[in-house]
C-alpha cells in the first residue's frame, strides 16, 4: 500500500505562482509513474501532468505554467505551478500509477492522496 501527502496549496491572486508537493511512502516509488489532477466544484476529474521514466507531459490547460518533477532519493513529486488564473481553482491530487507508463486516464492511477485546495483569486 502506498500512502500520498500532497501540501503547499492555499490562496493565491491571478498571476501568481504556487508549489505543490506530494511524499508517497513506500520503496517502489521510483518505478511508478506520478500524475497531478485536479477537480474543481461541478466538474469532473481533471488530467493535469505525469512524470515517469519515459514520458513527461502536461494537459494543454496548463502547458507553458506548470511544471512538474519528481526526486526519487525524497519520494516526493511536485508540481510547479505558475501565471496562475482563476481557472485553476481546484482541489488538486496526487496520484501513483503502478504500471510505470505514464497515463492521463484517471482510472490508470492506483493511489491517491486526499487533496489540497488551490484558490486563485482573480
């Protein structure tokens, strides 16, 4: 079982910057692959980015804003995010897919952290 943490969410003005963090636990983090989604009141579950051994890409939404990385040595990834508009209001997840491949599809993912909310005030 793998355990996920995200942090570094809060309120921020429009053009502004924010970083989020997640710590998973566990020793196969550095096979998995790790997406960032995020769900804002009414909407669905948002593809944001993923990182793994092959493949790094972002949703076109945030592409040019956001970045995101991973330090396998701390089993954190973070999501870098930037230029931020009010249209990134959201709770934002953490999330571990075992396969490794690297998948915008929310349901590839097997863990998931509670979420932490990003507010973008305009």
């Amino acid at each position: 079982q793998v355990q996920l943490v995200e942090s570094g969410g809060g309120l921020v003005q429009a053009g502004g910057s924010l970083k989020l963090s997640c710590v998973a636990s566990g020793r196969a983090f550095s096979t998995y692959a790790m997406g960032w989604f995020r769900q804002a009141p009414g909407k669905d579950r948002e593809f944001v980015a993923v990182i793994s051994w092959r493949t790094t890409y972002y949703a076109d939404s945030v592409k040019g804003r956001f970045t995101i990385s991973r330090d396998n040595a701390k089993n954190t990834v973070a999501l870098q995010m930037n230029s931020l508009e009010p249209e990134d209001t959201a709770v934002y997840y953490c999330a571990a897919d075992r396969t490794s491949y690297g998948s915008s599809a929310w349901r590839d993912y097997d863990y998931w952290g509670q979420g932490t909310q990003v507010t973008v005030s305009s």
